[in-house]
C-alpha cells in the first residue's frame, strides 16, 4: 500500500524500531504541517492509507472528497479531528485504538517535571543567573505539600506515585464515578470540589476532553486557589473556560501556571502573552513527545494498516464501511 505519515516534524519515525513494520508498503513522511485543504490534498492524491500523528491534522469532508484512492486512516486514541461520518460517506475505513493503553508515561513525566519546575522556579532563576543577577527569588519545597489531582485515571495514579516519592499529600477529585473509584482503592478523596481547589498547593488536571468536560475548570475553581498554589496542565487546553488562565494570572490566583497545552496550537507568535507572562512555565505541547512513547503508539498504529492490507482490520471505528465494501 501508499502510505503517507503526517506531521512528523523531526522526521523521527523512520528512526524507531516500530517503523520496519511497514517494509513492504511505500511509505511517504511528510516533516511539515500543513492546513490548506487544497496543498494537503495535492499531497496525499495517490495516498492509499494515512498515518495521523495524534490530532495535528484534522480529516474533514473536503479534504476527503479529493482523496479518491485512500481506502484507509490509522491513528492512536480520540478522534474529534477526524469526520468519521464523511469516512463513511467515502468508504474510507477509520482506524483507530481505543482501548486501555498504558498510562502514558512520557505525560506523567513531563507533568511532574513542571511541578518541580513551578515550586523551584527554575526557568526564572536560568533566567536570572544568564542576566548576571544570581537569585530571583525563593522556591518550595514538595515534601509534605498537598497536590490535588483531578481525574482518577491511568495519568494521574502515575504521577500520584512520583509525588508519594517525593513525600507530597495527594488528594484527588474526579467525576462521582471516579471518586467512588479513588475511594475503594483507599486513595484520599477532597471533601468537596471547592475544598479540593482552595487547600492544594498544586493542582494537576488528568481528565479526557470530551463534549461533557469542556470548561470542566472554570475561572472560580482558579480564582479560590491559594495566591502561592500552582496549576499544572498537560492534558488538554479546553477542559479549562475559556479565557480563564489570563484572568486567574490577572488576579494572582494561582500564582504560577504550568502548561504543555493550549487553547490554540502550534502558538508561533513569540510575544503570545500568556507564555510570555512571568508567573508562566510553558511547554509546547510534549507530553508525549519521547523516542519512547512515539515508538509505542506507533506500534499500534502500523499494527492496524498491517492488519488491513492483510484482510482482516482491526479497531475499526466505522465497521459499517467493511460491510459495504462486501456487498459490493
């Protein structure tokens, strides 16, 4: 088969042990990004199977009517980049696995990473020390502070268990059925949602961005933390209200924000002001950005395109196409 990976921006995948799975097919890595419809079309006119990496292009129905020889999309996770409908619509068949991975580890890491980084201050104080100024100001100390995590997942008990390590207090706040979880495991559940935000000293969100949790932090949650608290995002951008991370930094609570994660990405204006704000530690979006990681969910994702040139597709989200193709 043709098959065209997208958005490897560090031409990094043909690099990992994972990529010799599809020896056989004529694979094409394109290294740049690209979002107009017309030029990405252009691209992909002879592509017979796509590769995504996570949700940095989205699928539409226009750039699928001008695709008339791909027969098959592969991906790893949640899908609101791609119009399944219109899939179907093209008898494209849409891969994608769902099932219970590990915890990303890459994730956990980097989130714990900014913990340490927000209560040490450590971009400020390289800063400081490369202007010729030493010190700019005094840090914290993790052991025995309280971090709240919201979201009582794979993510979260993984970062959990770095912060035990570190003698922290972690207390959780989830959906109800989350908490009952976090209760029958004997983790520690806040006594209440506002308690949970206005006594940690850092609060991590681990929560899937879906219709029902858009918004789920909203500006008050940030407004009733404590002025010396941190919050930490690696997860996704649209689980905070909109506009609420400038309006939290405006009024000082919390005082520091940690973020891999953003409302519009990839951010390429070098005065955004909200990387640019002092009380700011920002990543772009790495979460899951390791040889490690890439090399794991890409396994998965030749898996399904490897299952499919065979006849037999696995993780199939529109089944319903297969049972056209049949009929015909």
């Amino acid at each position: 088969m043709k098959v065209h990976i997208l958005d490897d921006w560090f031409d990094t995948l043909r690099t990992l042990p994972s990529f010799a799975a599809l020896d056989g097919h004529e694979v094409t890595v394109w290294t740049d990004h690209v979002t107009e419809t017309s030029t990405l079309a252009d691209r992909l006119k002879d592509a017979e199977a796509i590769c995504l990496f996570r949700e940095r292009t989205a699928i539409t129905a226009d750039l699928l009517a001008r695709l008339p020889k791909l027969r098959l999309i592969s991906q790893r996770s949640v899908y609101p980049h791609v119009d399944v409908a219109a899939c179907t619509a093209h008898g494209v068949v849409f891969c994608s696995n769902m099932g219970k991975q590990g915890p990303s580890v890459a994730a956990a890491e980097l989130t714990f990473a900014l913990i340490l980084a927000s209560a040490r201050q450590i971009p400020q104080q390289m800063a400081s020390l490369r202007a010729g100024t030493w010190q700019m100001g005094v840090g914290q100390s993790l052991c025995g502070r309280r971090l709240g995590l919201y979201g009582y997942g794979r993510i979260g008990k993984a970062v959990a268990r770095y912060a035990e390590a570190f003698r922290m207090e972690v207390v959780w706040w989830s959906s109800e059925t989350g908490r009952a979880r976090a209760v029958a495991d004997g983790a520690q559940v806040a006594e209440s949602r506002d308690a949970f935000f206005v006594e940690a000293d850092f609060v991590s969100v681990h929560v899937r961005l879906k219709p029902e949790t858009q918004g789920i932090i909203t500006l008050d949650d940030l407004l009733s933390m404590k002025p010396t608290a941190s919050f930490v995002n690696t997860s996704r951008a649209g689980l905070v209200e909109e506009g609420a991370l400038m309006a939290a930094l405006e009024a000082g609570r919390p005082g520091r924000l940690a973020l891999d994660v953003f409302e519009k990405e990839p951010i390429t204006d070098p005065d955004d002001p909200l990387v640019n704000h002092p009380a700011v530690i920002a990543t772009p979006h790495i979460g899951f950005v390791t040889e490690d990681e890439l090399n794991s969910q890409f396994a998965e994702i030749y898996e399904q395109i490897v299952a499919y040139a065979a006849g037999a597709p696995v993780n199939v989200i529109n089944p319903e196409v297969l049972g056209a193709a049949e009929a015909e």
